[in-house]
C-alpha cells in the first residue's frame, strides 16, 4: 500500500485547482486527471493541463462522451438555458446525472493502474446546489463501494467537503496559490477564466465566497 | 415509482438472457442495455440484439471505449493470453477493472431517464472466478450508493447470485427458454455461440453446469 501517492479528480476550477495544491503539500507523488464528457467548455481541459504543467504534475485526459448521451443537461446541451438559482420541487439542470459516480470511479481504477491508493476530489456539501453526488454521505458509500468492486483499499479525500467558498479562498491563501486560483482557474458556466462572467450562478457563488474572504482577512 | 419497469444489463450471454426473461415474467415494461467497451468479441452485442428483438425488448447499445483503455487485461487486449484457471494470489487476468461498476452505474441513469426503478443483473457469487464486482456484498454497497448518488431509490435484481450453472439452466428450463439459452446464446471466450469452443474457462463452467442439470434432470 503507497500512502504517499494520490490521484487528484481535476477540472481547473477554483476548488479542484485549491485541492490539487493541498494534495502537493500532503503527498509526495501527485498524479493529475481531467474529463473530457461533453461539456460545452471543453478548454477548461487545457487550462487544467496548463495549471497542473506549472505545478509539475503529471496530468491524464480522460474521454468520456457517453456521459452526455445518457441524459439531458444544461452543462453539455447547448440547446438548453441553464437554471439561474435551484428550482424549488427539483434538481438544477445543470445536474449531469452521475458525473461525480463515473468521474470518481474512473479515477479509483486509473489509482489502480497508477499504484496510488489516494483519491482527491474537490467536491463540497456546504455550497452543494442541491447536487445530490456532492454530498459526504455518498461519497463515504461509494468509497466502500470502490473497494468492494477492485478489491483493494483507496482512501477518498474530500479536503473542501465542509468548506464555504469564503474558506476554500482561505486555504488557497494559505497554501500561497490565491493569485493563481484567482486569475488563472476557469468556474464560469460561460466559459470565462479568473473572476468568469460574474453573473452565472458559478461565478456569483464564486465572487461572494471572494468579497467575503477579502473582508474577512482585511478586518483581521 | 414505477415498480413495474425495468433495466436488464444483457450481454447476450447464459446468465444475462435467463435474467432477461426472469425480468419479462417479474416486470410489465423491460428494457434491455449491452455494452461495446472494447472487448474482442463485439459480435456479442449483436447476438443480443437479436435475442432483444426475439423477446420484444427495447434495446440499446452503450459505447464506452475507456473501459479498455484504463487497464490491462485478455478480455479487451488480444496480446494477452487468458488464464485459464484463477493465479492462486492474483485475480485472473480477465478481470476487467470495475465493469460491472460501469455497467450497472450507466444502467442507472438510463434507468433514471427511462423511468424505469429496477435493475437486474445477472452476476453471481457461487461461479463468480474471484471477480470482485460480482459479490453480494459489492452489489449491495453500490445500489445504496447509486441511489445516493441520484437521488432515486433504485432496487438492484439480482437473480442468479446464488445459484450455480445447473440452477441457472434449470431455471432457463423452468422459464421455458432452455433451447434458446443453450442455442443462441455467447458465453464463449473465443466467440462461439451455443456450446461454444468447449475448453476456455467459460465454456467448461457452461458446460459442467449443462450436464448437471441434465443428469439431475433424468434421474427425476
């Protein structure tokens, strides 16, 4: 068993960049993975592969189309206008049903392949949107489900899963990355790097988590 | 709920077609998935096809490349010469890593878009090869999982698991499908439908299982 080398579930957005930057500090070897499924901003991949080649991390793109073919979505059908705020009686559509189970599994047996028994996500029940596959009670049941099905013990890390996105600026701070995640990272549902659109239910989340840090350290 | 509809993970084998008309005599409205992921004996989709349409099932293909992408492993990689019995301290080297977590996780969502709430499975644990996605315990651990995962309360079917080949055949006789199963079926490594090759590790469990269940049929 490797405890010292981890598999970090990697899209370049603010908190899978924050929690691949934790991994660095914890683990010795890193290995990076991003997924290419469809989504209507595939260059989230190549700003993913730029972060992870400045960190030094080796990095692996994973292409799974049939993620979008299963359902429809706002995240990877154009032809849908994305839900501004939770519907009442519903999940978002922007909910692609089942990505944290496949990006989370596929990452377990390349963690096999790879002879790392860590795996790194970045997800966070605090600021959940109602995405049931971001909560910690599924991801401590899939985590026993990983290893049952490959029979070999990983270990899944969620470093931000209590986090609000005013903390999770707070570790990227502390981790000396702020600068990076803030101008270099890719939230924006519209595609737009560093403080995004502004106005996209991603980048509002992403800009109140931001004023609110920035008032937080300023009053210290 | 919809407790009257269903998925079936159907390869096109024994054990997937008895569960598939299991499924017809349970459920009103069946449906019925296969999986291309790269194996060498794609002709299998095909063969269920063809038993889809027979049984008047909707049927659908799911194409999933990364499977065998991921790993290693004589099931996907012609390179490769199968174990013929299981390593004594390895699984044996058709196992391909975390199928039966694909399959049945894909299963999943489509089920969720197909209204459908339950899903049936043909593995088992009694003849299970050391295969880890096969066990009770894995199947268990992954329907919690699923359901958490989208927020759904799918029940997992799990007909054969534990029953070996000659009860499988006996059910096939009792479901009245015995000559169809025993005919038109693929469970052959190398791709021989029927009694198949008759010397890979499938076709010797297939046919052990055969002449048990006609040996303890005629001595009824």
């Amino acid at each position: 068993m490797n405890k010292d080398s981890a598999v970090v579930v990697f899209s370049g957005g603010q908190d899978s960049t924050t929690c691949l930057f934790w991994t660095l500090k914890h683990f010795r070897h890193v290995r990076a993975i991003s997924f290419l499924y469809g989504q209507k901003h595939q260059k989230e991949v190549e700003i993913a592969r730029k972060i992870a080649e400045k960190a030094s991390v080796p990095f692996d793109i994973m292409t799974i189309p049939f993620i979008s073919s299963l359902s429809k979505n706002a995240l990877t059908d154009s032809t849908i206008t994305m839900d501004q705020e939770k519907p009442q009686d519903n999940l978002p559509n922007t909910f692609v049903p089942g990505r944290n189970l496949f990006f989370l599994s596929i990452a377990a047996v390349y963690a096999l392949e790879h002879g790392c028994d860590n795996i790194i996500t970045g997800v966070s029940q605090t600021d959940f949107s109602g995405y049931p596959d971001c909560r910690d009670s599924f991801i401590r049941s899939l985590n026993v489900t990983l290893n049952l099905a490959l029979e070999h013990q990983f270990v899944i890390h969620t470093p931000l899963m209590w986090l609000d996105k005013a903390d999770t600026w707070a570790m990227a701070d502390q981790l000396g990355v702020f600068d990076l995640v803030r101008t270099e990272t890719l939230t924006c549902y519209n595609g737009i790097r560093g403080d995004g659109c502004g106005h996209c239910p991603a980048c509002k989340l992403r800009k109140k988590g931001l004023e609110e840090y920035l008032k937080r350290k300023n009053t210290k």
